[in-house]
C-alpha cells in the first residue's frame, strides 16, 4: 500500500505548477468588492506564481520518474472527475445567475473545487489532497458565512480563502518536489 502513494519529485512540480496558478486566480477573483488590503492581495497572488514558476523549473530538472498521471487508467479517472467538476461548476454559476445570485458564484466555484480533491487524491496518489479538499470546502463555508452575515463581497472572502489554501499547499508541493521528501 506504501507504493500506491508513492509520488515522485516530478509529481509534486506537477501539483506545484497546477495549484500555484490556481492560488494566483482566486487571489485575483478575491478583488471583488475589496477597498482596502488591495496590495496583499497582489502580494498573495505573485507569490503563487513565483511558486509556479519555481516548479516549472524544477519539473524540467528532476529525474524523468514514472508521474502519476503517465498511467492511462489515472489519466482517464482524473479527465473524468475534471469533466465532472467543470459541468458542476457552469451548472451551478448557470442556475445562480439566472435566479439573480451571482454574488455567490465564487463560493459555489470553490466548494466545488474542494470536493474534486477528494477523488482526485486517490486518482493522483496525493494523500495531501485530503487535508486541501477539507480546507478548501471550509474556505467556501467561511465565504458563505461571511457574505451572509456581513457587508464582505462573498468572491472576496472566497478568493482570500482559496488563494491562501491553494497556494499553502502548491507551496508545499514544491518544497517537496526540491527536496525529495515524501512524508505521506
């Protein structure tokens, strides 16, 4: 079973890469309705892509080992729960939208996306997902509370949200891409 979950120096450039860009466009999606705290922000956002960058560079230098995604079993589950994923997300933001909600499109974005780590955790051999699946979908949670009980844009709190935990854990991924570490 250890083997399973086994995930190579080039697997985690890889998740690196994916959630670095991804924490730079929720910490861009997070402008909406923000006054003030601006600049932490672009702050938030340039580190996640400083981190993706840092990936990209280290994907092309570590040994060429077998990735996760090279088994065509793994590749057709991960197009699969993308597929799912991206259908559930224009599905929601649809129905929001026309039933004058669009406020709550980032919150509905992002708690899909903390569900989809969670297949993807097993499809990807990334134990770590988990945790991020967790976190992600409490971002959206916090969001929703956020929006409701206060004057807080609900894509601002999301965006904060998403962009901190996506990036915390792109960070993460690099560190072990660079060092070799595979703590799971």
């Amino acid at each position: 079973m250890a083997d399973e979950w086994r995930q190579t120096r080039l697997d985690h450039a890889i998740t690196a890469i994916i959630l670095g860009f991804f924490a730079s466009a929720w910490f861009g999606w997070a402008h909406a309705g923000v006054t003030s705290g601006a600049g932490l922000l672009d702050v938030g956002s340039v580190l996640a892509v400083l981190i993706a960058v840092a990936a990209l560079v280290t994907a092309f230098r570590v040994p060429r080992e077998r990735a996760a995604m090279r088994d065509p079993a793994q590749g057709r589950r991960y197009g699969i729960t993308v597929g799912i994923e991206f259908a559930l997300i224009v599905l929601g933001a649809v129905v929001l939208g026309v039933s004058g909600a669009p406020r709550w499109v980032a919150v509905w974005v992002l708690a899909v996306v903390g569900v989809h780590f969670f297949p993807l955790a097993r499809t990807l051999n990334n134990r770590a997902l988990y945790p991020l699946g967790i976190l992600t979908c409490l971002a959206a949670l916090v969001a929703l509370i956020v929006g409701l009980a206060s004057t807080v844009e609900p894509a601002s709190a999301a965006g904060i949200g998403g962009g901190i935990a996506l990036g915390g854990f792109a960070g993460y991924d690099l560190y072990r891409a660079l060092s070799g570490q595979d703590p799971t």
